[in-house]
C-alpha cells in the first residue's frame, strides 16, 4: 500500500467513482478506499432507469460499469475502513495504516435507518432485511412486510414481487412521498396491499420473523400481519463519523458544502449521498464528484 496520494477518494459509491474517473483522467495521482464492494447504494438497487442516456439497467451492471471505468486511467483501490480524517489530509485506517493526501473527497454516503422497536435486532438475518435485492429470493412464495413510503420502498417492492406471495406495505401517512409512477405501479399490482396511517410497533421473532404488529396513528388500535420477511426503508443516516471532528457537519451528521464541494477545510471535500442537499440520486452524485476530480486537479497543480 502507498503511503501517499495527490488525490483520495473515501467511498466507492457514483460520486468517489466519478471523482476517480475525472481526476486520474487529468493526471492525478488517485486512490479510493472502500470498506464494503464498490457501488454504494448501487448494488441494492434492482434497476436504473432514471440515470440519463441509459433507458434501464441493473443497479450491479451500473456499478460494475462505473468501477471499471474508474480505475480504467489508473486510480488504485484500496480495500478498507477509514476511522479518521485529519486536517492535514491524513487517513487513518481502521487497520491501522495511513495514507497522506493532498486533496480529499469524502463519499461515504448513507446508512439505513432502523425501526428501533422490539424484536428488529433478533430479527437481522432471519427475516428482517435493509435490501431487497440481497434477500429477495429467500422469501420466494411467503409474505412480506414492507415498511416506508418514499422511492426506495416502492421500488423495492416491486422488485420483490417477482418472488413473494403477497407484499404489505404499511405507511405513516395517507400517501406516498414515492413518485407518481412508482404509486402507479404499487397501486395497480395485484400482489401488493398498502395500508396507510400505521407505524411498526414490534417485530414478532421466534427464531425466525413470524410477523409484525402495527398501530393506527389515528386510533391507536394494533393488529398483527403474520410475515417471513420485513423490508424497512424508513430513510438513511450519513456515515460521517470520520470527519464529525473536523466541524464539517450540520446537526443531522451531513457534510456542509460551498458550490465546489468543498468543506470549510481546504481541500477536503464532499459529495454525494453524504453531502447535505435536497436530491439523492446517482445523477446528482456522478455530477458533483465530477466536479470535486476537476477542482482537486487544478488545487493541487496550483
């Protein structure tokens, strides 16, 4: 492993990908370090189909594609966790090595958000599961539980409809956050029941997830949806604890980011899912890490 770099990317997700892609194309000497397999929330995602120029294509596929092509100029991949990034622009891995940079972009994205009610620890593995496309199969010709009612959920639903028997999707609400045509399809799919205006309540687990209980925000009634599996996309939190010491992040853990991705530290920036903005798509991400390979070029020619 080098010990040094011009350019460090932290996340293999669209935009450290992108920053790869633009930076080792200009020149710079690049690295990206990634704990888990490249693509980020990519690899749990069934397909694309709003990334422009690309009418459909599987989340992997994408992924595969971007990775490939970002290293294609040279960028090396280093697989591990970051625990710390220093002012100075060192990095601290959770191996205990270091690698010095002159510019960095952090992109480690999101994680997703837990129920925190009883029974959802038990359950991880054995019935309860934060992606559908992992997972999906093992519930072929059971029921489900889907738990959210923005994009990803609807998403994921549909794609579990090609194993399961039935899927219940059980919002806060009385509609969806999802997009139009996503509650199209949901709406108008015979294997899907939505029930709105309840919240999870508790995970029935006996070795195995039999069910979940659930209660009406209004009446405060609860009923029980027997179930093999529980999908719960109830949103994400940043996984910015890297750089939570650096006085980077907003209240909520996300990184703050002038127009050129930049941190209120010099030359260590931000995109992506991590970043704190209003659209989390993989169009956004390619976009600003784009932005971040050519800004760190001209900082550290300069």
């Amino acid at each position: 492993m080098k010990k040094e770099y011009e350019f460090v990317i932290v996340g293999a997700g669209p935009a450290g990908m992108s920053a790869a892609l633009y930076a080792s194309r200009a020149g710079l000497d690049t690295c990206i370090i990634e704990a888990g397999a490249p693509g980020g929330k990519l690899l749990k995602t069934y397909h694309i189909e709003n990334y422009p120029g690309i009418k459909e294509m599987g989340g992997a596929e994408l992924a595969m594609t971007m990775f490939d092509q970002a290293l294609a100029f040279g960028a090396d991949y280093v697989a591990g966790e970051v625990e710390k990034v220093d002012e100075d622009k060192t990095i601290h891995l959770k191996d205990g090595n270091t690698i010095k940079a002159k510019a960095v972009l952090f992109a480690t994205g999101t994680k997703e958000r837990m129920m925190n009610i009883p029974g959802e620890q038990e359950g991880i593995g054995k019935g309860v599961s934060y992606c559908a496309v992992c997972d999906g199969a093992f519930f072929r010709g059971r029921d489900v539980v889907v738990i959210g009612g923005g994009n990803s959920a609807l998403e994921e639903s549909i794609y579990l409809t090609q194993f399961v028997n039935k899927i219940y999707i059980v919002i806060r609400r009385d509609q969806f956050r999802a997009e139009s045509k996503l509650q199209y399809d949901v709406e108008h799919n015979d294997k899907i029941e939505i029930i709105r205006e309840h919240v999870p309540v508790k995970v029935l687990f006996d070795e195995i997830v039999k069910g979940i209980v659930i209660k009406n925000v209004k009446t405060g009634e609860e009923k029980t949806i027997e179930c093999a599996g529980i999908f719960p996309y109830i949103g994400s939190d940043p996984l910015s604890e890297a750089v939570k010491d650096l006085g980077v992040t907003n209240e909520h853990g996300y990184v703050m980011v002038d127009r050129d991705m930049e941190t209120s530290v010099k030359n260590l920036y931000a995109a992506g899912d991590i970043v704190d903005k209003q659209l989390r798509q993989v169009v956004t991400a390619t976009g600003e890490g784009a932005l971040v390979g050519q800004m760190a070029f001209r900082r550290v020619r300069e």
